[in-house]
C-alpha cells in the first residue's frame, strides 16, 4: 500500500513478504512526479515572473530471498525536495534565481520486478 503526504511532498509505500519466488532477487522501483510553481527574482530582490514545472524522481532497491523461497520488500519511500525542483529548472536570464513557492505531487508508480523478467509483477499507481 501506498500513501501521499502532500505536507511532506513524500509518497511512502509498506513492505510486504512474497512466497514462492525460489532464489529470485527483485528490484522495488518508486517514481514520483510532482508539480511545482516557482518565481524568478532579479538581482534587485524583485519578483519578476512566475513558473510552474513537472518533476519526476525516483528511488529503487535491490531485495534477496532471506529463506525458504520468500523475499522480503522492504518499506520504501521518496521525497520531492526543494533541491529537485530547481535542479530541474533554470530561470530564463542566468542573473535571476529560482524561488520554490509549492510542491505538489500529482502521481507516482511503484513496482516490484524479478530477476530475468521485462514486465513487473506489482504495480502501484496513484
């Protein structure tokens, strides 16, 4: 399961513990992608105009069989930051800076896939 904290900017998604899997190794995958409104301010401290951007970041993991063909997922969770935003977005003069006003997240997609497959076999999306 997994939940949004627009307070936080951060979708977090519980573990759980699959049977059967043998001694097959998963990747857990989480994107998130969020909306952001920005202002460009010059030199001067004026606000100069204001942006909007779509970022997208995402975190993965590598989980192993512990034993008796189960495989533990781990919780795993992923924030969109300040940092992400601007890192993703320049003002359009080099002399004005970015100022992040809100972050809000508008989607995400989370995944289990096994070892020697193309397609997961979990998938989240919210």
């Amino acid at each position: 399961m997994c939940t949004v904290n627009q307070a936080t900017d951060t979708v977090s998604c519980t573990g759980t513990t699959i049977g059967g899997v043998g001694n097959t190794a998963a990747t857990v995958s989480l994107r998130v992608t969020a909306t952001a409104n920005l202002t460009c301010t010059n030199r001067g401290g004026n606000l100069v105009e204001p942006h909007s951007t779509t970022v997208t970041d995402t975190t993965t993991a590598r989980e192993f069989p512990s034993r008796n063909g189960q495989i533990v997922i781990d919780p795993i969770s992923e924030r969109i930051t300040a940092g992400d935003v601007t890192g993703a977005f320049t003002c359009p003069n080099p002399n004005w800076t970015e100022d992040v006003q809100s972050i809000t997240i508008t989607g995400f997609t989370y995944t289990v896939t096994f070892d020697g497959f193309s397609a997961p076999a979990i998938r989240v999306t919210g």
